[in-house]
C-alpha cells in the first residue's frame, strides 16, 4: 500500500458486540471461560485472563486493576482473588470471578450506568483485565503513528494559527482524517496527546513479568521518533458524544467519544 494514500481510517476501540455476546469468549458475565482473548485462535500462546488471574501476584493485579479500570478496591480486590487460589482453587471461569468481586465489595449493584441501570460490581474488574491482556493501550498507541504514515497530508493554509488545533471543514483540503472511537478515559487520553502532538510518556504499560511479555512485536523506537513530528491537527476540536436518543437504542454506546484529527505536514 503506497504511503500517504488514505483519504481516511476509523478505529473502533475495545471489543465488538458479537464478542460480548459470545459467552464463550468470556467477555462478559454470563458463565464461560475466563478468556477474554480478542485473537486467541491466531496466537494461542498469548494468556488468557484465568492465566492472568491464577499467575500475577496481589501487587500486579492491582496495579491492573487500578490503573486500567479505575477500580478503588483495586488492592481489597486482588488480595482476595490471590487467597482464593491458595485457599480454594483457580478461577476458571467468569462467574465464579464475578461472583468473588461481588462478595468482596460493600456496594453491590448500588453504581449506575449514564442511563440508571445497575451495574455489576465487577465491570471495572473485567475491563481492567480485558485491556491487559489484549494490551489495548499499548497497541492504540502503536497505531496512531502507524497510520500517519498511509493518511494524505494536508498543509495548512496560511491563515491558519499552528498552536489553535482546530481547522474548519473548508480548510481541510486533501488531507486524510483519522477518525477514533474510544470508551474508557485512558484511550481517550492516549488519543488527544497524539492530536494535540503532546504525548505523555507517563502512560502506563503492562506490568513486567517474565511469563507474561505481551505482544514483543510494538517498535517503540518508531514511537519514539515520531513524537519529534507535529502530525495533526483537530478536525473538529470538540469531540462527540452519542445522543441520549443512541443511547437508549444502543446502550453500549453510552460512555464512546469520538475525536478527528487531520494528518498534516
């Protein structure tokens, strides 16, 4: 494919639909095999979430649990998951890791979602581990510069200010749009660094564990040097949310944000 070719690409963070309502993908709560691969079947070295869960010790888990679902009982949480294993039995499956969070947290379906519904006291839980262990963050920001490479370049008109990061429709001339759908404040947050060409090196990685070296395929140095590069500018400088009307259509879309930016020179 010819570099700086893309009139525009669109990424749809985190999982799809036909794998939350798989249950034997184990994304989701319904009884299944604590799996949560995305592409198991092509690499099926790569660990699962029961490997995760049955292998990392109290600290790492939690450092995952916190850092990646912004969950306050991360350390109550991941000690009890540890006990269980010594005292018990490996978790195997999504209920009983389910129904282990639940027994440990004082709260219990007293959380809301954005349209009132209860949630599941493990819903932080299963999102900290599903982006652990798809390395989800990692891979998002591996491929935004990625595609920079295959979107065409806009140069902005002479008008424009450099440091103002928003460019009208009319503006925009022949360069290629990268359009992100993100669901969780993390992406979101790895997303407009790239936009805005200020990149925060303090963005978690993945626990280091020697069993565990997940996706050793991201070239960091590229990375790296593209961070030196002003790539983008905003599309639109304010991102967009879904409607409460697609909302309520389409529950899983209550927490997406979509931002543009605009490939430039």
């Amino acid at each position: 494919i010819p570099y700086h070719s893309f009139d525009g690409a669109i990424i749809d963070l985190g999982a799809s639909s036909f794998q939350y309502d798989d249950p034997v993908r184990g994304f989701s709560f319904r009884d299944g095999p604590l799996d949560m691969r995305m592409d198991g079947d092509r690499n099926p070295r790569m660990p699962s979430a029961a490997d995760v869960i049955n292998t990392l010790n109290a600290d790492e888990l939690a450092k995952i649990f916190k850092v990646y679902g912004e969950e306050r009982n991360a350390k109550k949480i991941a000690q009890t998951i540890v006990d269980s294993r010594f005292l018990m039995k490996r978790l195997n499956t999504t209920r009983e890791l389910a129904e282990l969070v639940q027994s440990v947290t004082s709260n219990a379906f007293n959380s809301k979602d954005k349209i009132g519904r209860p949630t599941h006291p493990a819903t932080k839980i299963f999102q900290a581990l599903r982006i652990f262990v798809n390395n989800e963050l990692n891979e998002l920001n591996h491929i935004i510069p990625v595609l920079s490479k295959y979107l065409k370049i806009s140069t902005p008109s002479q008008s424009s200010n450099d440091d103002d990061n928003e460019l009208i429709v009319n503006e925009r001339s022949n360069g290629g749009l990268l359009a992100i759908i993100s669901f969780h404040s993390l992406e979101d947050r790895i997303v407009k660094s790239h936009f805005v060409n200020q990149y925060d090196n303090n963005l978690l990685l993945p626990p280091k564990n020697d069993d565990y070296i997940i996706h050793p395929n991201i070239n960091h140095n590229f990375i790296d040097q593209t961070k030196r590069l002003k790539l983008w500018k905003f599309y639109r400088k304010k991102f967009q949310i879904p409607t409460e009307e697609e909302i309520l259509q389409n529950p899983r879309s209550r927490s997406a944000k979509l931002r543009i930016g605009l490939r430039i020179n």
